[in-house]
C-alpha cells in the first residue's frame, strides 16, 4: 500500500504529455511482445513486434509487417481504435503546450533560460533606444526588458525577453534570471515627481544587488541629491540624466548646433563611434601625443584617458600612458556598401 501511495505521488508530478507518451510506449511493447509470441515466423523479434505496434498505433501503416491470425489482426483493430484516440489526444496536447508557451513569453510569464544578457528595467523612449542599439552593434546579445505597465512584449525585436512584473520584487528578478546577467540598466520611471522616481530606482538597486552582487548595474537618476543614495545602493555607474540634458540645452544656447555634435558622438548608426579601449603594451609609457598620432593614421583619434575613476579629457601632450589606463577613441567605422 505504501509503495503504491509512492508510486501515485512521483506520477502526479510527471507532466501529462509524458505519462501519455509512457502510456503509448507501454501499449506497444506489451501488443507487440504479444504478437510476436503469436506470430514468431512474421515476427521474428520482439523489436519487430514493437516497431509495428508503434506504426499501427499511430495510423501509419508502412506494411512492411501483418498479422495473419485472428488474434493478431484482432490486436490491429484494438491499436487502430486506440491510435485513434490516443494520436489526437498526443497531437492536441502538443498544440495546447505550444501554444500556452507562445502566450507566455508573449504576456511576459516564461522565465529566461540564457545566461551573459542584459537586463534593461523600464519601458520607454530610452530604453527602446538602448535596445535598438544594441541589437545593431551585438545582435547576438540576448536582452531581458523587465516592466509592469505593458500588457504584452513590444513588437519587432529579436532576441528580447520580455518579463512582466514590480523590477524591485525578487520573483520578477529570478524570472529574469538575474544571478547569471553581465549587466543592468535601471530606466527612471518618469510618473510623478521626480524623488519619487529616484526613489523607486534606488529601491530596484538594492534588489538587483541583493540577487546578484557582482552584476554591473547602471542606473539612471533624476535628481542630484540622490546620486549618493544610488551608490550606496550599490550602483556601479550613475547616468544623471537632467545634468545631461541641460549641460547639451546650455551648450547649444552658448554655441549654435553643439547638440548635434553630441548627437553625432554617441549614435552608435554613426561613422564615428564614441569608445573606451583598454591601453595596449605598445601604448604604455608612451606619451598622449605619440599615442593620438600614431591612432590617428589607422581612424582612431584619442581624446582623452579613463584612469581608474578618473577621466581625463583633453590632458597635456606630454601625459604618459600608464598600465590599466582606458583611452577614450573616436572610432572610425566603415560604411557598409549598398
């Protein structure tokens, strides 16, 4: 009684397209075993046997092996009748997992399964750039969108996974298969005033980092007061974005069409593209002056040097490159022909 109330446990938590192709596969092993015993000379092997259950049940019927006696022909109307009825239970069944999956990942309910992506938090202008951009320059990149105001995946990208859900709630996290992601960019939610939003940003900060510590984790802020509280929240880099905004505003009142300068640097559909590369060995020890020449023949212009959690734009001729040091470049990329 024990083993039976076991047995009755472990397969109900068997999924039923696996008991039902357990039940098909028990039907002809037992049929075919059967005829074989009943018909040794059309029969030869129990293999033999099972090959042509297996074919009668799913009404394909190559004919290569037929029963002659009234008990095995008798065996073929039960297949039949049960292939019947089974197959359309077996062909209705995978539809039905196919197309609960589909509905899923459309309304945001199937985890992912990938490792290396990129979570991107928020729905919005911003973010659609970012993944549009992304998609251009790394399409084989697989990217998580994580958002509680769509009602369905945002049409015509490949390669994102939509989650739908609070990104400060842990479950949506896990959904996003947060513990193997290589970074995070964490979008303001620009409803409300805009503490409101930084707050809630922090909030999401601290759940990504509680999940996955060492994930990269980028976040926008709206306020400078809260650029701090974004840092201890445990944010690797802090995108203040109205300082940004309004630093290009000033720039194009003071010089006409300094925006599109801008603009330019950082479209990544551009020629030229905005990049740290990290110094190479016969870039150390050199000097600023040498490096940007040297660059400058093979498209590169150097404009300035990442020096640990410094950046200096523009230093002096004479600067030497030292290890560890990331040179910022323009770089110049090819047009593709048409």
């Amino acid at each position: 009684m024990l083993q039976w109330l076991m047995f009755r446990t472990l397969m109900g938590k068997v999924p039923f397209l696996v008991k039902l192709l357990l039940v098909i596969l028990s039907i002809a092993c037992l049929i075919g075993g059967a005829v074989h015993l009943l018909e040794p000379l059309k029969f030869p092997t129990w293999f033999d046997g099972i090959w042509w259950a297996l074919v009668t049940v799913s009404t394909v019927g190559y004919g290569d092996f037929v029963p002659v006696t009234i008990i095995g022909r008798a065996l073929a109307i039960l297949l039949i009748f049960v292939g019947v009825g089974v197959m359309t239970l077996l062909v209705t069944t995978l539809a039905s997992i196919a197309f609960s999956t589909n509905q899923s990942f459309r309304y945001g309910e199937l985890a992912f399964v990938g490792e290396g992506h990129i979570i991107i938090i928020g729905w919005n202008e911003r973010s659609k750039h970012t993944i549009e951009n992304v998609q251009e320059v790394e399409p084989g990149t697989p990217i998580v969108l994580i958002d509680e105001t769509l009602t369905e995946a945002p049409p015509g990208y490949k390669q994102l996974h939509f989650v739908k859900g609070n990104s400060s709630e842990d479950a949506v996290l896990k959904q996003a298969n947060i513990g193997l992601a290589q970074s995070v960019l964490i979008t303001a939610k620009q409803q409300g005033n805009e503490f409101t939003a930084d707050a809630r940003t922090i909030l999401t900060t601290l759940a990504v980092k509680s999940q996955n510590r060492d994930v990269y984790t980028i976040v926008e802020i709206l306020t400078k007061e809260q650029l701090e509280n974004a840092y201890r929240a445990g944010a690797d880099e802090c995108i203040e974005s109205t300082t940004l905004t309004g630093a290009v505003l000033v720039s194009s009142l003071l010089h006409h069409h300094m925006s599109d300068v801008v603009g330019d640097l950082l479209k990544f559909d551009q020629m030229n593209q905005l990049s740290f590369q990290p110094a190479s060995d016969h870039q150390i020890g050199y000097r600023f002056i040498d490096v940007l020449k040297a660059g400058y023949d093979a498209g590169e212009l150097l404009i300035g040097i990442k020096r640990r959690e410094r950046v200096l734009l523009h230093p002096p001729a004479e600067t030497l490159v030292q290890v560890d040091d990331e040179l910022i470049m323009i770089i110049r990329r090819l047009t593709k022909a048409k």
